[in-house]
C-alpha cells in the first residue's frame, strides 16, 4: 500500500487528449479510463480538462456549450473549439465538420473499414493540443498534457518542432509544457505513408528514426514514445512485456532505450458507477459481497438468452471485442468440449466478422446451452459480471483489462490468461493462495485452446466440489480495491516529480532553489525535463 498524497495546495491543470471518452463516446477501455480519471484526480487539486474530437455523438452531449476559438486553417481545415462542462467533466471540443461529422464509431466506417483519412482527423487533434499547450488559444495554458495512444501522439512531436522553430527564427520561446504519453495498447499505432508529412504540418527532419519515422512510414504513436518526457501504460506487467521482442509490437528497442522514463500504472474503475446495488443495468440490486443475492440475475440472464433453466448449471461469460487479441478464436476452438459437464457460454461483443460467423455458427449448433449478442452494449457489459458464475478474458495479451475489475466486484471469479493487467490483478487459485485466503480467480499459461479449457475445467470443479471454497473466491474478490483510489496517487506522484514539486504541490528544495513561478517551477528543472532524448540508434526499432 502506498503513503497517503497530500493533494496540491495550488490546483495544476492537466490537458487530457484523447480520442474517446464515456459516457460520450466509447469503444473500449480508453473511453473508460479517460472518463473516469479526472473524477479520481479532482481531490488531488488536479483540474482535468479533456479535448476530444466532435464527433455526432459528442456535440449532441453539449447543449450548451461556449465558443473558444473559431481556426480558418488548422491543417488546412476550417474548425471551431467549443468549451463545455457536461456530467461533471470539463471539455474542450475539436468541432471539424469535415473530419468528425460522419456515421460509424470513431475510427471506423459503418463497412467496418478504416476512415482513409484517420492521419489528418488526429493530427488536427494533436495541433490543437498543442496550441492549447503552448497558450496559442483563448483557453489557459496546462501545466501538463497527458496523450492518450496513437491518436494524440503527435502532441509532443508539435511542441518539440515548435520549440525547435521558435529558437532557430529568435522568437520568445516559452518553457515546453511537460507530455506524458500513455499507451492503452500498443497494438495500435497509427501508421501511415511518409508522404503524408507535409499534410500533417511536420517538417523534413520529423521524418528520422529520432521522431516519427517508423519503417519507412509515419507511427504517430512513436513520435509521441520519443518525444514524451514520460511514458505511461496502464500495468507495471504489460510496462515490462512491452520492452521485450514479443510484446513490443517492433518498438520494444525505442521503449528499452526509454526505460528511465517508462512506468506501468494499474487502471481503476468508478465504484459509483460499478456497484450492483444501484447499477441500472442489473435487474435485481444486491450488495457488493452478497453472494446469494445474485441468484436472481443468473435465472434472469438464462431466460433472456434462451439458456436452459438450471441453477446449478456453471455459467461462464465473455464480454469482449471479438478478435485474435482477445483469444476469442481459441474460444471459439474449444467451446464444444467446454460445454460439457453442464456448462453454459454468454458471449458478448462485436469484431472480427469470420468469428462473429463462427460463434453465430455454434449458437445453432447447442441451442440452449451458448448464446451469443453480437454487438457492443455496455448495459450487457454490467449484467453478465453480475450472473455467471465466471468471466472468461483469454487475450493473447491485455495492457490492463477492466473486465475483470467489474468481474471481481460484481462476484463473478475471473478465468483469464495470465498476461499485462490481468496477472496484476488477479490472485491465481492454487492450492497455496486458496488456503491463504488470498485466491480471487483463475490464471493460465500458455495461452493456447488446450490450456483454456483446461483451466475452465479446473474452475467448474472447484464450483461444483466446494462451493464454500467458491464463496470465498467471489468475497475475496469483491474485497479487492478495483477504484482509482491508489492509482490516482500514483499519477498525481508522477505529475508532482515531472512539474519539481513535492506531493503536496509544494516546491522541492532539493531540486528547487530560485524564485517560483505559478507552482514554484525553476526554468533549470524544467528545461531537464523537457530536453530532448538522447539520440537514438536505428538498430533500436530495427524489425526483429
């Protein structure tokens, strides 16, 4: 357990870019992780304030809302920056019509393809953060900016450039706001064509395996990898997979080479928001730790998916993007033999469309005993952790995972490959962590189809032999801290050791001996940590 964090004395602002952001507009965790967070940071004395891209779905949420800045040419594009505060969270909102009033979600057309033009309709994002960060708006300047993945990570790559310009044509230049880069999964790291460049605003020397270039092309989440003064991810075990050659997606050299800079901290979840007593989304409330109380809903979800009528059926769900990341095609692989033993399968989510055919496919093959909802809800996304017996999550790699947060507080024991966040999370229930006391879930490696349904198997005995044994994995698990309590600590220490102050927000004497600014910043302490890194080998991102 960490040291109480005495909250700043003076508020600092913190200007969170991002692509998406719940309750507004949501495909997955980030939206999450960006919309609960800044509840989390506010009694810390960090004034969050989120940019986000106008999509449909985001300005219908601004009834009413104030111009910032109208931009005749942000990249070549007519825009307007609106400011809103809407459910508690304060918003700037990037209003390009031609780039974000469209259908589909964020990233994709209604077809399921790619937007041609994604590279332009993020990097207008980053450039306007990056005004923002350097007081070019009518908005107040942010003491630090935090990108979150490939979309805003060409924030830092601006500043720097900027920087760079404005000391080479002896204009006034300004101490570099503080970035941090946060990968949510570096899977995703929006690559395209070199030639796209100039249309993007960056100069010649962007392109160098010491910027943006990642072979051959453009990776805006590179750029913001080395241009960051600090990374985050969100688990110290994905922070440690992420440097080696499997996990590092071709950019483990650069995130080695960046090790000093780089830490993994664990995401939470909003327990208002997570609390099967209140939760709308489940049909029959109970208490957090109330393991009979959820008898209910597990009736109520079997008749709502046509599943066969049976308490004592072990009911496993899966409320997942359906893809090769998240191992639903080695689920899809085994589910003919997991349904053995008087086992029922909910699966959820939407994704590849080869494994949304196959999981339709088996639904007709074992009416009764697999169901699937082929589409995102995030109304079933709370239901089923607060029914089945267990949630299953065997990616093949999870950056940190919420799934399982909701899975443990809700009662639901976890069954889940033992990678990223998931390892961090989760109690593995072996014989020594059961007669401890500590066991919360069930872990397996390697991730393979045979070692999955091994370890459902193992899982639906316990069930089956030893419910008191059951119990007390689900009230173990429901013991556990999934809120962002502990995590937002770790962030506001961060942000205290980037600005040079303590955690109370007061100056560091140890580092700061002149006279102080707005939060008592010496000009040396932040001219180290806006340096630029050191050069960089090619044999560092070199394709292994």
């Amino acid at each position: 357990m960490m040291n109480a964090v005495t909250p700043f004395s003076t508020p600092i602002r913190l200007l969170s870019v991002a692509a998406e952001m719940f309750p507004f507009v949501k495909t997955g965790g980030l939206g999450d992780v960006v919309g609960s967070l800044p509840h989390a940071l506010g009694p810390y004395g960090v004034e969050v304030t989120t940019l986000l891209p106008g999509y449909p779905a985001v300005m219908a949420a601004l009834p009413a809302r104030a111009p910032v800045m109208h931009h005749l040419d942000l990249l070549g594009h007519e825009a307007t920056l609106w400011s809103a505060h809407v459910a508690g969270l304060d918003l700037l909102v990037l209003d390009v019509p031609a780039l974000f009033d469209r259908p589909g979600n964020p990233y994709l057309a209604p077809e399921g393809q790619d937007w041609p033009d994604n590279g332009i309709r993020f990097a207008v994002l980053a450039r306007m953060a990056a005004d923002i960060a350097q007081g070019r708006t009518p908005h107040p300047r942010p003491d630090l900016v935090q990108a979150h993945d490939w979309q805003a990570g060409l924030t830092a790559a601006y500043l720097h450039h900027d920087h760079i310009r404005a000391e080479q044509g002896g204009q006034p230049v300004a101490l570099r706001v503080p970035v941090i880069q946060t990968i949510h999964n570096l899977a995703f790291q929006g690559r395209f064509p070199a030639e796209c460049l100039v249309e993007f605003g960056l100069p010649p020397e962007a392109l160098s395996v010491e910027g943006c270039e990642c072979y051959g092309a453009i990776s805006f989440l590179k750029a913001g990898l080395y241009h960051a003064d600090r990374i985050t991810t969100v688990s110290p075990s994905y922070a440690q997979e992420i440097q080696t050659p499997e996990g590092g997606m071709g950019l483990d050299g650069l995130l080695r080479h960046r090790s000093d800079r780089l830490e993994g901290i664990l995401n939470g979840i909003s327990t208002d928001t997570w609390n099967p007593a209140s939760d709308p989304a489940v049909h029959f409330p109970y208490m957090v730790g109330d393991t009979v109380g959820r008898a209910p809903n597990k009736r109520d979800l079997q008749a709502e998916f046509g599943l066969w009528a049976d308490p004592d059926a072990f009911v496993v769900g899966v409320v997942s993007r359906l893809t090769a990341q998240k191992g639903i095609d080695l689920l899809a692989d085994v589910t003919p033999r997991l349904l053995e033993g008087n086992t029922q399968l909910i699966v959820v989510g939407e994704g590849d469309r080869e494994i949304e055919r196959r999981l339709a496919g088996l639904q007709r093959q074992f009416p009764g005993r697999f169901a699937c909802h082929l589409g995102y809800s995030e109304s079933l996304g709370h239901r089923l952790p607060s029914a089945v017996d267990a949630l299953l999550i065997p990616s093949r790699f999870e950056p940190c995972g919420l799934t399982q947060l909701g899975a443990l507080r809700y009662g639901a024991v976890p069954v889940a490959a033992r990678v990223g966040g998931l390892a961090d999370t989760i109690v593995n229930a072996n014989p020594a962590a059961i007669a401890q006391g500590a066991a919360t879930g069930f872990l397996f490696t390697p991730v393979d189809g045979e070692t999955l349904l091994a370890t459902v198997v193992r899982a639906r005995m316990l069930y089956r032999r030893n419910r008191r044994m059951w119990r007390q994995l689900q009230l173990t698990g429901a013991a556990y801290d999934v809120s962002w309590n502990e995590k937002a600590a770790h962030y506001v220490r961060l942000f205290a050791e980037m600005l040079g102050m303590d955690a109370g927000g007061r100056a560091d004497s140890n580092v700061i001996s002149l006279p102080s600014g707005r939060h008592g910043l010496r000009e040396g302490r932040r001219r180290r940590i806006a340096r630029r890194p050191p050069r960089l080998s090619r044999a560092l991102v070199a394709p292994h």
